[in-house]
C-alpha cells in the first residue's frame, strides 16, 4: 500500500475522482484536494488561500507518491510547483496518462 496524494486542476475534478477511486481500489490510501465550496478564489481571504496551500503541501509531506492528472498531458503552473516541491522531497512522481494507457 502506497499513500499517494493527487494533484491537478479542478477542471479535471472528474478525471481525479475515476483514478483517485482506481487507486483506492488497488489498496492505496488516497489524499485529495479539499473540494472548495466558493467557486471563485477572490471570495477567500488571503490567509485563507495561504492556509489551504499549506494543508496541500503537508499532504504532499505525508505521501509516498503524488499522481498527477495531466489529461491530455496538461500541466498547470500551480501544479507544476506541486511536483517540483513533491521531487525536492524526493517523492515518487505518477501521472494519470501513463496510468490510463
């Protein structure tokens, strides 16, 4: 069992829910993105939006691995500073387009 925590844009919120429940399925204990309610993020304080990054970053500590989903091979510069903080911690990388070949 693996602990991975996925990462991605919520425009891929589907894609992330299919995999995240593969996964768990296959055994391993899936960290998400807490699933936010206000849809815009100038309705959250900065200290708001500071602390969720922060909550996602120490999921990103706690994990084995993080699964990337880049459909169509997309990556997003929030995420990508997700895997670059996941590789500075020497975590192991996974992305959904090698995982739904």
């Amino acid at each position: 069992m693996k602990i991975i925590m996925v990462c991605g844009g919520y425009k891929y919120k589907k894609e992330m829910t299919e995999i995240t429940e593969k996964m768990a399925l296959k055994g391993n204990c899936m960290l998400t993105p807490i699933e936010l309610t206000k849809h815009d993020k100038e309705a959250y304080t900065e200290d708001e939006i500071l602390t969720l990054g922060k909550m996602h970053k120490e999921k990103i500590k706690l994990s084995d691995t993080i699964l990337v989903v880049n459909v169509n091979g997309y990556i997003g510069s929030a995420t990508r500073s997700e895997v670059e903080y996941a590789k500075s911690l020497n975590k192991e990388i996974m992305y959904y387009t090698d995982l739904i070949k």
